[in-house]
C-alpha cells in the first residue's frame, strides 16, 4: 500500500509525501502540507477522489499498484 498526493491545487502532482505532512490533531485523514500551506485529505477510492478534487480539496490517495483514472475532474 501506497499513498500517493494526486490532486493538489497548488502544484498538482505534488513531491512531497503523505508521511512527510504534519498530522492535524483529531483528523487522522488530514494532513498539513507546510509547501502548500494547504490540508491534504486521504482518500482510498475513486469516488472520494472525484468529490473532494471536483470542491477543490487537495487530495492524497491510498492505492495498491492499481492505477486511477487520470480523467477525474479537477478543481471547478
């Protein structure tokens, strides 16, 4: 298992990884990036990927070796 930042509105396919960001208290699927002076959301599908990017959220994703579409919409 992986976790990869996929959706960044700053960057897009952001360098930094998810065990790099600092945790937010409370929120174990929410991560700070201090780059991107942002939160990064964890997500492990397609559907939760599709929702947060489509709002705007930056987005890290938990994956095997199974590639996600890179159709998925961006920020509106």
């Amino acid at each position: 298992m992986r976790i990869e930042i996929e959706r960044c509105h700053f960057n897009g396919q952001c360098s930094q990884r998810w065990e790099a960001l600092e945790p937010v208290q409370g929120k174990p699927r929410i991560r700070y990036c201090s780059h991107c002076q942002a939160a990064v959301h964890l997500v492990e599908d397609e559907t939760e990927l599709a929702e947060l990017a489509r709002i705007g959220k930056n987005v890290a994703v938990m994956r095997d070796d199974a590639v996600i579409s890179p159709e998925l919409p961006g920020p509106a």
